[in-house]
C-alpha cells in the first residue's frame, strides 16, 4: 500500500486525476470503477476540465459505479446516478451505454446484481477504482461486518452512515436503508485502487484501514490484501497514522528509484 499525505484535498483531486488521465492516455478504453459523495468531486472537476480545456477522450471509457440507493428515482436530486451527471458525465464525452449502475429497481435484483459482476468481467475488469471511505470504514456500502469476498448485492445500511449522508438530504428526510453495492471482493478485482479520505472525521477509520488488523469490522482494511492500493490522505485524515515518518521517506525513495529509471 502506498500512503501519500498532502496538503489539501485540492493537492489530492490533481494527483488522483493526473493518475487517471495518464492511465487514459495509455489505454483510451480505460474501465473506471466510480465514487459518490462528497470525496471525489475535486477529480471529476479536474477530468471535466481535462476535457473541456484539451479535448481529453472518453468516448470509448467504460464506467462501473460501486454504489447506488434503493427506491430513488434517477431523477431524485440525491440519487447517486443524478450526482454523476451532475459532477461528470453530463461534462465529458463518456457514452451512455458505457455507463453501469448496479440495479436498484424492477425484479430480479440478485440476478441482476450477478450480471453487473459480469458486465465487469466482459470489459476485462476495472482498471482503476476510485474510492472514498466511510467514518465507520465502510467502502461503497460495504458496511461493517460485510464478507470481505462479497459481490455486488443489497445491503442494508447502519444508522451511522444513514446519520453521516442525511447532510445530502436538505428537507430532512434520511436516506433510504437499502442500497445495491459492488461487494469487497468486487473492489479487490480491481487493479489499481485509488482511495482519498479527508478531513478528521476519517481518521479513525483510515488508522484501522492502513494500519489495523484486516477485519470485517473495519470494511476498508481488506485493501491491506490488495497489492496496488494508494491512500491520497490531507493531514487531518492521516492524523491517527503512527507509522507517517516511514511512508513519508517510502515515497521519497520511490521517487528517488522512479528517477533513476529503476521503479
Ligand atoms: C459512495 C461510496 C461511499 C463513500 C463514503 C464517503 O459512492 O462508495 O463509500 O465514498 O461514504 O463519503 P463522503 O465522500 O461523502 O465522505
């Protein structure tokens, strides 16, 4: 695992894209597993800008987002399919049909879910997957106690999470309790994984994430048995971190390595 401490949010959207946008350039049908929230909305800004500034390309870009509510209509101002294309896909060339959601509506839903695991198969697996991470650790909404070799299904959602994402819901309303997700083992497919977390209120879940031991209770610590996994941290997020000074001079040295050609 690589831990990148910066020192803003703002620092951790140029890298984060800057990864993304060279990985595109090598592969223009790049499969890109997508974030909701509040976390990653500084990347799609930068991609939109990538777009709209130098013509960057994502006609043949196939995106997978690990997580969408149940019972919002896409239409609904909270609904995870309407904040993608508020944030990206109404700015960039993506296509429509190259775009997944796993299902939240009509019959069937568990063999649907099993279908998004394919449609992700078909496409060769995602390439890249952007997360975020919740204060109770959860990724997509793997919520505590979720199998560490689970695929996308419906999960109920804790109160702590319903709490944290009721600030998206300005009439007061909470958010649905039923959500469809892409599973733990779904998010370990991935090759590259690509987590940013800020602000206090991550740090104890990113401490149990990077440094606790691997445990259902704490979803985000399955990533330490992923083998190309990079944590982009702002202080205040990696601030439970007892082991900074080591992965400070790990990314000095790899810098150092990466310049003489040898990483
Ligand atoms: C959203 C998702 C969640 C969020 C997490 C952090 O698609 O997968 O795991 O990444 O809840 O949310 P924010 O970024 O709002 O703090």
């Amino acid at each position: 695992m690589k831990v990148i401490v910066l020192d803003s949010r703002e620092e951790a959207a140029v890298t984060v894209s800057d990864e993304i946008l060279v990985a595109l350039r090598q592969k223009p049908d790049l499969v890109l597993g997508l974030a909701t929230g509040s976390t990653p909305t500084g990347v799609y800004a930068r991609l939109v800008q990538a777009h709209v500034n130098e013509g960057v390309d994502f006609s043949r870009v196939s995106t997978f987002n690990l997580d969408e509510y149940l019972g919002l209509p896409a239409s609904h101002a909270c609904s995870y399919r309407h904040f993608m294309k508020v944030h990206l896909f109404d700015h960039i060339n993506v296509r429509p049909e190259n775009i997944h959601f796993p299902p939240t509506e009509g019959e069937q839903l568990v063999a649907r879910c099993a279908e998004y695991e394919q449609s992700i198969d078909r496409l060769g697996g995602i390439d890249i997957q952007l997360l975020g991470i919740g204060s109770n650790g959860h990724i997509g909404f793997n919520e505590p106690t979720s199998s560490l070799a689970s695929r996308t299904r419906i999960k109920t959602l804790t109160e702590k999470t319903l709490k944290d994402n009721s600030r998206f819901y300005v009439s007061g309303d909470s958010p649905p309790r039923l959500a469809s997700t892409m599973g733990i083992g779904t998010i370990l497919g991935a090759k590259h994984i690509l987590l940013q977390a800020f602000g206090e209120r991550k740090a104890n879940a990113v401490q149990a994430a990077i440094e606790g031991a691997v445990s259902a209770l704490w979803p985000a610590s399955a990533l330490q048995l992923h083998a190309n996994t990079s944590f982009y941290l702002d202080r205040e997020s990696a601030s439970g971190l007892t082991m900074l000074d080591y992965y400070q001079s790990t990314n000095e040295n790899d810098r150092e390595l990466r310049r003489r050609g040898l990483l």
